[in-house]
C-alpha cells in the first residue's frame, strides 16, 4: 500500500479541522454549560449532539465486532462515499475504478467532484475478474469500489478476486456490503488489520430497516477515519438520529428476526418467480432483492406502476437488459407483486 500522506489530497492532509465546543470540553462532570452559545430552554434539544457519536460507536463496534476506533459514522453511506472523495481524490487529476453495474452514488459522487470514473464491465455471471480491474487503474487511481452483495445484480462477488485487488492495488479498496447481513459470505470487516487499505461500508438502512434514520458506517485503519473525521461537518449525525440508532442497536436481535424472515419471503418468491410464464430469468441473490429477466420489462414495470406496485425497472443498466429489481417487502406486499404478475397475459 501507498502510505496514506501520499492518497490523501494535499491540502485535506495539511487541513486544520474545526474545533468545535464539544470538542475541546467532551468531560461528563461539567453541569455550567456556557461554551457553545446553545440556547439554555428546550431541553434536550438546545444542546450540540455528540460530534463523535461516542455512545454509540461504543454500541455499534460491540455488535459488529469492531474497535471503535475504527469506526466512522455519516448521514447515510451516502456521506462516506463522498468523503473518500473528497478525502483522498485531486479534482481533475486522479481517478477512481469501479465494477459495472453498480450502485449509481459512486459515480454521482465522482461527477460532483471532477473526478474519472472507470468502469470495468463484470462478466455474464456478474463476476469480477481482479486483472482487469488492476489493469484499469494507473497511478493517479485512489480507490477502487466493489460491492458485494452488488447492487443491482445481488450477488456476492467472489471473495478470492476480491482478496486480490486488496493485496496488489496500492490504493484505497471500497467494499460496500450494505446487504451483507443477507449474504452467508463472512464481512470483510473482520479482517480490517490484514488489510490497512480497505474500507467496509454499512449502512442501517437495509437489514436493520431504519432507512429514514440516515446512519452509515464505514469501517476502517484509524488513520483514515481520523480523516474522515477532520473533513466531516462537525456535527454530522444528529442528536434524534444517535438516540434513536442506540436503541435500535441494543436490539439487535431483532434484526436477525427481520433477516431470517426476509430470507424466507426470498426463496419463497423467487420459486414463484421461476415457474411464472413471463419470467425468463431469476438471478442468483445473496441480498433482499433479486434481478428478474422479463422480455418487455419496460410494459411490465408501467402495468405494476398502474396498479401502485412499484419495482425498480434496470433494463438500461449494463448487462440487465430487460430485468426488473424486486425487493423482498413483507409477506402480503409479496403476495400482491405475484398475483399482478400471474395475471398478464401471455
Ligand atoms: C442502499 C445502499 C446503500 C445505503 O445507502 P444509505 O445512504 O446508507 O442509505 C449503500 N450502498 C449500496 C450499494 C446500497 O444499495
């Protein structure tokens, strides 16, 4: 690996944070608060959240296995992605690379900041190959992003090829796995000292159901999450968003309830899929959706739309022509996709 003074833009390794309040008095036995020109009425809401959410990063790192110092947490994954942006990549010089397809904010977020994105085409089981993801980058490429479950195809992306681009590539190694609670694959967060190049993102908003809190996390080397934390808005998760994720994350087992029932709905609907006579193709899925090849996916996705069923159409997507990603919803939603769909006629 590069050492991280060379991946980081200049000017973010030279930056001097803000420093807020919080930050230079964070003691507990303080009861005067007069520091930060917080507005004494309207308890508890007057007061600055936690600018480093320390409670729970505490709570989160029990339940995922991590140190919590290796732990950042921002408005949805959505804020890490740009972070790695904004942390590690010169506008119009570097570059990052990416599988294609995949999930669209990677290449948002490169577009926002003036910076290349190069697509390596997955092949026609949606696999990566290593090589020519390798082959890709030159020396101004400062990430490299893989998800895996991926999103939209759901499958796992082999985790040898996966190993490899971690071993050879000198750069920072994005592992998205916002739907790895679904996946039998073991997380790559487990193996963040192996790997002082990788990030592993996660995110609330898939297993554990809490879309609308707006919590990500992104697991890393301490060193590049002190980073993110120098160029993160000070109080980036507000004081609603970490109460409420601290109660969701000691009920943890809750989640796992949600999963194994998700997981039933799965196999259930995709059997179903299978013997429907306008279904082409399911794909294999380690996520809570699956890809479905429809010919004519485009009138089936506008005669779900006329009946309120929504589905996300990807026929323009690379390699999902004519495919329809269904999210696995509860039990009756389900139930209600299956009877529109039984009802085309041939
Ligand atoms: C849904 C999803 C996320 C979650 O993003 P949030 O901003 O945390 O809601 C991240 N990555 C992928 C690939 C996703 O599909």
């Amino acid at each position: 690996m590069k050492n991280l003074q060379e991946l980081t833009r200049p000017n973010i390794w030279a930056l001097e944070p803000y420093s807020s309040a919080r930050d230079e008095y964070s003691g507990k036995e303080a009861h005067v608060f007069l520091d930060a020109n917080e507005n004494p009425y309207n308890g508890p809401y007057n007061r600055y959240p936690d600018p480093l959410q320390r409670e729970l990063k505490a709570q989160i790192g029990r339940v995922k296995g991590v140190p919590a110092q290796c732990i950042f947490l921002g408005n949805g994954s959505d804020e890490a992605i740009d972070l790695v942006y904004r942390s590690f990549t010169r506008p119009g010089i570097d570059n990052v690379v990416a599988i294609e397809p995949t999930y669209g904010m990677y290449k948002v977020c490169a577009d926002i900041n003036d910076v290349e994105y190069r697509k390596v085409l997955l092949d026609e089981n949606f696999q990566m190959n290593a090589d020519e993801v390798l082959a890709a980058c030159d020396e101004n490429t400062k990430a490299i992003w893989i998800c895996t479950p991926n999103n939209p195809t759901g499958n796992d992306i082999c985790r040898e090829q996966i190993e490899k681009v971690l071993v050879e590539f000198g750069g920072l190694v994005v592992i998205d796995e916002a739907y790895s609670d679904f996946s039998p694959s073991p997380s790559f967060r487990h193996e963040l000292e192996k790997y002082p190049n990788m990030i592993v993102l996660n995110t609330m908003s898939k297993a554990w159901a809490s879309a609308g809190l707006r919590l990500g996390m992104a697991f890393a080397h301490p060193d590049i999450i002190a980073i993110f934390n120098k160029v993160k808005y000070p109080y980036n998760i507000n004081m609603l968003t970490q109460q409420k994720a601290k109660e969701i994350v000691s009920d943890f087992f809750q989640v796992d309830e949600w999963v194994k029932i998700l997981l039933h709905e799965r196999a259930k609907m995709i059997e179903a899929m299978k013997v429907l006579p306008i279904c082409e193709k399911v794909y294999p899925t380690s996520a809570n959706f699956f890809l479905a090849k429809m010919p004519n996916a485009t009138a089936i996705y506008n005669y779900l739309v006329d009946l309120g069923i929504i589905v996300r159409n990807r026929s323009k997507i690379a390699l999902c022509g004519d495919c329809l990603r269904i999210t696995i919803g509860s039990k009756s939603e389900n139930e209600e996709l299956l009877k529109a769909l039984r009802n085309i006629e041939q």
